[in-house]
C-alpha cells in the first residue's frame, strides 16, 4: 500500500502525514470490506504512524489481524547493506544488516555489531547516521523533485516477493514494522518469520552493543 511521498527539501516524513493518514484510512477501510485476509504491506510514509492508523481501521471493521499488518521498512535495509558493502569493498549482495525500530530518522537502527564485520568508531557513527538518514540524502539530491521513489519500488517488489514465496510454503525471515511486545513501543520492526499466515512469529533482535543500547534508548520514546 503505497501513496504520496513527495517529500521536499527540509521536509520529514512527518510532513506527509496529513496527505498519507487519509488515503491509507481509505485504501485500508476498503480492504477490510473486500479483502480482510490479505497481508496488508504498508510502505506510505510516515510507516511509524500509517500502521497505527491501519490496526485501528481494521479493529474498527472488526477485521484485524496482527500478522497481517505490517510496516515495509526494507528500504533501509538496502540502504544499510549498501552503504556498509561500500565501506568494507564488498557487494551488497554479501552483506545483510538487521534494521530494527522504525522507519524515520533515529528510529531507524542499524544492527552493524551483528553483522560479523569491524568498523572503527568513527565509521561505525557515519554510517549509522547515514541509513538512518538516507531517505533526507535523496531529497536533498533530487532537490525539489520528490524522494527515493524508485528505490522504494524495488523495497516494496522485495517485500512482496518474500510474502508471497512464504504464502507457498517456503521458509522467509526479514524485517518487518508490526505490532510487538519487544520493547514498550506498541510497533517495533525487528526480523520476523512469515509463513502462510503472515507473520507468524516475532524475532527477538538479539544482542545489542552498548552503542547500539544508547540508540535504542533514544529511540523508544
């Protein structure tokens, strides 16, 4: 479920919530009546509160189901696999960085102490900083002209591949923004295992540095 994500220069996704609120309480009202099983990918900024807005729809239809809500953040996950393959000399192709919270600046937090590989500190901040705020990279470089539509095309078609291969059986675990009890956040994404249900399982995402703790603080509230 995709709408406008016409960011400009200066703006946050917070910005789009007056556009994007209403036309996901429409698309997801009218899911709820012709659709009420579909897992429901919601990619429309911003997903922190469009997936709030969509559970209280489908309670309201008396339709809704926690694992078949979810919030796409895997854009940030390409972002995070690309950003640190650059940094060690790898293709992105070898890296797969957990990204766990939200989707929207310091909510975003990438899990780089799991990932096997070292960074300096000073890397270790810059590209931590740099996944949580690729999306603002790309409006300042598109200037004016909209933000990483393209690329999150390709999150959504990624998305959408892995639901529908775990609809037929096999076995999928990625990232996703749904309702959790991890943390004291009502939604949170961390890995989740999809299966034929939607998600059938929320992961725990494992240990966290003392870096990564000190964000995660910061990010809760």
């Amino acid at each position: 479920m995709c709408s406008s994500d016409l960011r400009k220069p200066g703006m946050t996704r917070d910005d789009l919530f007056n556009t994007n609120a209403s036309i996901v309480a429409t698309l997801t009202s009218a899911c709820a009546e012709h659709c009420p099983d579909a897992v429901l990918a919601i990619i429309s900024n911003p997903v922190n509160s469009t997936v709030p807005i969509a559970a209280e729809i489908l309670k309201k239809k008396g339709v809704y189901n926690p694992k078949k809500l979810c919030g796409v953040t895997t854009l940030d996950i390409c972002r995070a696999n690309t950003f640190v393959a650059a940094n060690q000399g790898l293709e992105p192709s070898a890296v797969d960085v957990t990204v766990i919270g939200g989707h929207a600046g310091e909510t975003i937090l990438p899990l780089l102490s799991q990932t096997g590989l070292s960074f300096s500190d000073a890397d270790r901040a810059a590209l931590t900083r740099r996944i949580m705020f690729g999306g603002d990279e790309v409006v300042q470089a598109k200037d004016g002209a909209g933000s990483a539509t393209l690329s999150m095309a390709y999150a959504g078609y990624l998305f959408a591949e892995n639901v529908l291969k775990a609809a037929k059986g096999e076995q999928v675990t990625m990232c996703a923004y749904v309702e959790s009890t991890l943390t004291q956040a009502e939604y949170f994404a961390s890995p989740c295992k999809f299966g034929p249900n939607g998600v059938e399982e929320v992961l725990s995402f494992g240990e966290l540095s003392s870096y990564e703790k000190g964000w995660l603080d910061k990010m809760l509230p």
